[in-house]
C-alpha cells in the first residue's frame, strides 16, 4: 500500500509541475506574429519594425542595410547603412545588384514579427586563394529606451579552411534631428531649419573574425542618435542593449495582451488574419518619456506619420480591442483627448497639442469609445459629461427638416469630388445611435431621468426625420443633399454603417445590401469604398473613400455589421475578401486595394484601425457581447463548417474559452463548461 501511494504521490506531483509549466507559458508569443518577407507586397518605403520607441525601415534584398530611422522627437530621415566585408583579404558587399559575377552576398529571405527583422544571406564563390563560402543571419533590433537599433549577426564559414573575417558599416547620416511633437502630424515633419542637429553614433563588437571551418561567431553593431559624436557607449556590451529591449517588450506584451485571447482554428487564412489584426494594435503602442502619455497608442506611426492620436482611428474602430488592450491606460487617453477640446480639434500630438479640426465624426467616435469602456470597465463621469456636451451640441448645428449640414469635404470623408457634403446620411445617423448610447450611460449612473427619455424620443424623431429627407426610394439608397435643394447619390461604403444605427428599416437594409455585389462594392481582396458602378464618383487613386479600395478597417466594420444583422454567410464572404493579408503583410496598412493585393506606397504604412479585423472575429462572427450591465452574452454566427477556439477571452476579470462551428457551441468560463450545445444567446455571466 505504501509503494502504491508514493507511487500515486509521486504521479500527482509530476502532472502538478507539469501542469504549472504549461499554466506558466504566455498566452501570446512574439514569434506567434511572424511573417515570411518572401511572401510581403509591400513597397520598400512601407516595410518598418518598431519597439515602441524606435522604428526603422530595413533595406531590402540585403542582409544588413537599414533605411530611415524614426524615434520622435528624432528623425533620421535619409540615413542609410550598408556593410561591407572583407573576406580574406577580398571585398564582399551586402547590396542588391543585377548580373552573376557581383562579389555580394545574396540575400535569402528573413522574418518579420513586431520587435525585430531577420534576414539570411549566402556567400558561395571562388576566388584566387580559394573558396569562401559562408552564411549570415542578421537580427535588425529597434531599441526599446534609446533614438537608434542594433544588429546582431552571425557568420558560419562552410569552406574547409579558416575565414577571416571584418565588417565595415559605410554610414550616409542623412539629416538627423529632434523636431517638436506637435509637428508629428498624420505627416512626418519636413526638414525645417530650426529643427536641432544630431550625430550618428556607431558601435561595434566582434567586427574581425576568426572563424574555423564549420564554426560560427557574432557580431554586432549598433547606431544611436545624439547630440555629440561619441557621446554613446556601451559598457556592459551590446548584447546587453538586446536583453534591455527583450525585457521591455515582454513587459508589454503583459499588459497588453493579457486580455485578447488566442485564435486556433484549422481555417489557416482565418488565424493568420486574427493575428495580423492582432500585431496591427500592437505596434501602435508607444512608450517615450519624450511623450506627454506613457504608453500612449497612436493612430500609425511606424513610418513617422501617424504619430497623432486621431480619435477617428483609435476610437472609432474595434474601440472594444482598443480598450481591451490598453486596460486601464485608456483612460489617460481619452481624458487627453477631451483635454485638447474635441470642438475645435480631432487628435492630439503626444506633447499633448490640439490637432486638425472639429471633425463631423468625432461625436460618434468618442462616444463609441466610452461606451466600450463603460461595457468594459464601468461609466466614468467625466467622460460620460464630454459625451453628453458633444452629443448636444451637435443639435445646435444648423440643420434643415431635422438633418444637420455638416459643411464640405475637410469636415467629412474628403472625397476629391463633390458629393458626400453638407446634409449627410453618415454621421446624420449616428446622431441617433449616439442618443441612445448617451441614455443607456445616463441610466447606468442615475443621471435625471427626464434629461433621458427626452434623449430618446429625439433619437427616434432625427431617425424619421433622415428616412424622410434622405431616403431615395427609386434608388433603394440614402442621398446627400446641398443647400439649394442640389441632390448627390453617392454609392459609398460608408452608408452600410447606418445598419446599426437604428435608423433604417428592414425594407431599407434589403435595398441597401442589394448594392453588396460583385464588381460594384465587392471584389477578390477587399471591398472598393465607392461602388465601381457609381460612374460619378467612383475613381482609384484615393483608394481611402474614393474607390479601388478603401481604408483598412471598412471592410472588417462592413462584415462586423453583417454579423449582427444575423447574415453570417455574406458577413464571412465580406471577410475572407480581406484574409491574404494574414499572410502577405506584416501589419494592416492605412488603406489596400480590392482588386489586387497590395496598398499604396504614399500612404501611411500602418494603421491602428486593423485593429478591427479581430473585432469582426470576436463580437461578429463568435458574437461575444459585452453589455453596459457588466453581464457578458454570446451568439456565434459562424457560416463555416470549421472549428473555431477562442481561448482566454479575459472580461471583468473572468476568463472565458469557446469552441464553435456553424452548429455547435460550447462556452467554458473560468474552466467550468457553462453551455454547450447549438448556438444560441447564451448569457455566460
């Protein structure tokens, strides 16, 4: 009996450590964001890897060479490192160049994921005394607490005989300097003549080798940014600087992702999609003393624009992710943004600065955003306030048979044609969504009851009042109209975010989604932000809201709203329109063609808003549902055949895995099964 028993003991021990190794494994990996470069359509200027206080664009088609640097206040616009070898007494360059006789290593292919670029390369030639043969693999590094990156390589010598080997950086410091935070717009700032000079320091180890057949060794280098050349060392050594950035981004990916669960399916397209999504949000964090939030989450920023906080991308977009992954950071966020006064500006720089102007959707970003939080977290008064006083003085805005002019281009989507100005579907209808979201908050925190219910009989009064003066019955859409009585019917995806708005009728939804075909909105990578069919308006060179694509976060809001208005067969075929991205882009761009992969190379490179694939995934397709009451429900409308697991769905401090398909469910909160069976609403706390 006792041999049984320690048997046992000994067996319950073993499967406790076990368990606690795997309890004890991060939910998220870095390496779980991963991207082939082969398999990139990205133009050059678009390929960036940040940490958070750095970004740097690597060159392609080599193994070593770096690009722009950015770390605002610094920019390093026009830098440019190139290596150089020589190799037994031979040069050997790491430069792209055509022919078959080039002494240059070639490149092979790398790795992309959020806090460093990898790349391989191979050196197999002939020369007067003998073989050199070797390959390089190259860590490109971004540093996470000083303006600069490092680069790790190692060299293995394949030949039979001993390579001697140094590096040599030939350095082009372009125009570093510090420029003020407030000119870090949606545009890097220019070169201005007041701007304060920096010098390039570089750092080396291991630049000669010695490297035995067969044998391996690294080396580093490291450049930084600073006032004096010289003025940078390194004392406890480079490989000190990787373990420091190492650190701090497993800091972040703490925090940060602690509450976004893990997407497994056996849909390849799916999952790679989700965690595209995912790494989207993730580089958009940024944490610099320099900045007057810290961290902060902006709306682009890789390539030095974006550097903003633009309410209409961060809180306008998946502000339900936005606020899952920012927690309690948020906050800060949203108070700076009331701080810059919303009246007059639409985002702020991170010193704090009022940006742009009183844009005709920040009523309903903001509120989108606070009442993510309050579902999330709870209803904070003073921002329930800033709600309340930009959603009422919208309705001081001049108006004509209810519906608000809310001017021309710059206030609105800034087509490059007329059309889509002054007495708008969008935000008109959000006016009343707004309403609604503002009385729901007001009831949660026993604000005076009269204010609320006048609250909402004005939201279904404005609802009647558009269906009137906006409803085009002949073309089964909703029009824009001018002062003067001049009429625009502009076939813009933007009109399909009036299905949650609650102003449209059933009959409206059938006309509307009538126009979601093939070759008018939908095409085979994406969704065109006017209908190809609209001759008037449609163009493809502002691919943004013009037409021939459109802006990241459309076409996932599209399908989100698909979801919920209970069509999950075309809300999964919107989707999977945008899936080569999973696997043919590092991050989500600001904007991508529909007709082609690929996005424009004038355009940001990034965008927080991708932010909204995962939202599509999450609150669409597995329909969780954070309410205002602090429950959580569910309603999967899966179209797919294919199982689907979302494990580790953190809300209110409870922990919540699914499985799902098209016909079945199970929901397990906090590791007991809470329901399964065929999917249905199902309310798990």
């Amino acid at each position: 009996m006792r041999i049984r028993f320690a048997g046992a003991s000994l067996l319950l021990f073993l499967v406790t450590c076990f368990c606690s190794r795997l309890m004890a494994q991060p939910k998220w990996r870095l390496e779980d964001f991963s991207a082939d470069l082969n398999r990139l359509v990205i133009s050059p200027g678009q390929l960036w890897v940040g940490s958070g206080y750095t970004s740097v664009n690597p060159v392609l088609n080599s193994v070593l060479g770096v690009g722009d640097v950015m770390a605002p206040p610094v920019s390093g616009r026009g830098f440019k490192l190139e290596a150089r070898f020589i190799a037994n007494g031979d040069t050997i360059r790491d430069h792209f160049v055509w022919g078959s006789k080039v002494r240059n290593i070639l490149y092979t292919g790398g790795q992309w994921q959020p806090d460093r670029i990898t790349r391989r390369g191979t050196y197999h030639r002939m020369h007067e005394d003998g073989l050199i043969s070797f390959e390089i693999n190259s860590h490109l590094i971004p540093l996470a607490d000083k303006p600069g990156f490092l680069i790790r390589y190692e060299v293995k010598n394949r030949a039979t005989v001993a390579l001697n080997l140094a590096m040599f950086p030939l350095v082009t410091p372009g125009k570093p300097a510090v420029y003020p935070m407030k000119d870090w717009g949606f545009m890097p700032p220019a070169d201005m003549q007041n701007s304060d000079t920096l010098k390039v320091n570089v750092l080396q180890e291991g630049q000669g080798m010695n490297i035995p057949p067969q044998q391996s060794r690294t080396g580093y280098i490291a450049v930084v940014f600073a006032k004096d050349a010289g003025a940078v060392s390194a004392s406890g050594g480079l490989a000190a600087w990787e373990k420091e950035t190492a650190a701090i981004w497993e800091k972040r990916m703490g925090w940060a992702l602690k509450n976004i669960p893990v997407l497994k399916t056996n849909n390849a397209a799916l999952e790679s999609y989700y965690k595209r999504s995912i790494a989207s949000g993730l580089v958009c964090i940024w944490e610099k003393p320099d900045f007057k939030l810290q961290p902060t989450i902006v709306t682009s920023g890789l390539d030095g624009g974006g550097m903003n906080t633009y309410l209409w991308d961060v809180a306008g977009y998946a502000p339900g992710l936005v606020s899952m992954m920012m927690g309690d950071k948020l906050l800060d966020i949203a108070r700076t943004m009331t701080a810059i006064d919303l009246e007059k500006y639409y985002a702020f720089a991170q010193d704090g600065t009022g940006l742009g102007v009183r844009y005709a959707y920040s009523t309903a970003a903001f509120t989108s955003l606070v009442y993510a939080m309050a579902c999330q977290d709870s209803v904070y008064p003073d921002l329930f306030e800033q709600v309340k006083n930009l959603v009422l003085s919208d309705e001081k805005r001049p108006m004509e048979n209810g519906v608000i002019d809310y001017g021309g281009q710059h206030n609105l989507l800034e087509m490059r044609g007329m059309g889509w100005e002054h007495m708008v579907p969008s935000p008109n209808a959000e006016r009343v969504w707004c309403l609604r979201r503002l009385a729901d908050m007001g009831e949660k925190i026993g604000y005076d009851k009269t204010a609320i219910q006048q609250w909402r009989k004005k939201a279904e009064v404005i609802a009647a009042d558009i269906r009137n003066a906006l409803w085009d019955e002949t073309a089964g859409w909703f029009c824009c109209k001018y002062p003067g009585g001049h009429k625009e019917t502009v076939y813009s995806i933007q009109v399909f975010d009036m299905l949650s708005t609650g102003v449209c009728t059933p009959e409206m939804k059938k006309r509307m989604l009538e126009q979601l075909e093939e070759g008018k909105f939908l095409f085979p990578y994406g969704v065109s932000s006017v209908s190809k069919a609209d001759s008037i308006h449609y163009e493809v060179t502002d691919t943004d809201w013009g037409g021939g694509g459109a802006y990241s976060g459309d076409l996932p809001q599209l399908a989100l709203d698909l979801y919920h208005e209970n069509l999950p067969g075309k809300a999964w075929d919107v989707l999977q329109r945008q899936f080569w991205m999973g696997t043919q882009l590092p991050y989500f761009p600001q904007e991508h063609y529909c007709d082609r992969p690929g996005s424009p190379s004038f355009k940001r490179s990034n965008v927080v808003a991708g932010l909204m694939g995962a939202a599509a995934v999450l609150y669409g397709m597995a329909g969780l549902e954070p309410r205002l009451d602090g429950s959580l429900w569910i309603h999967p409308r899966s179209a797919i055949k294919d199982k689907v697991e979302i494990k580790g769905f953190v809300h209110r401090e409870h922990v919540v895995d699914v499985e799902f398909s098209a016909s079945y469910c199970k929901v397990i909160l906090d590791g007991k099964i809470k329901y399964q069976g065929k999917p249905a609403t199902v309310k798990i706390f």
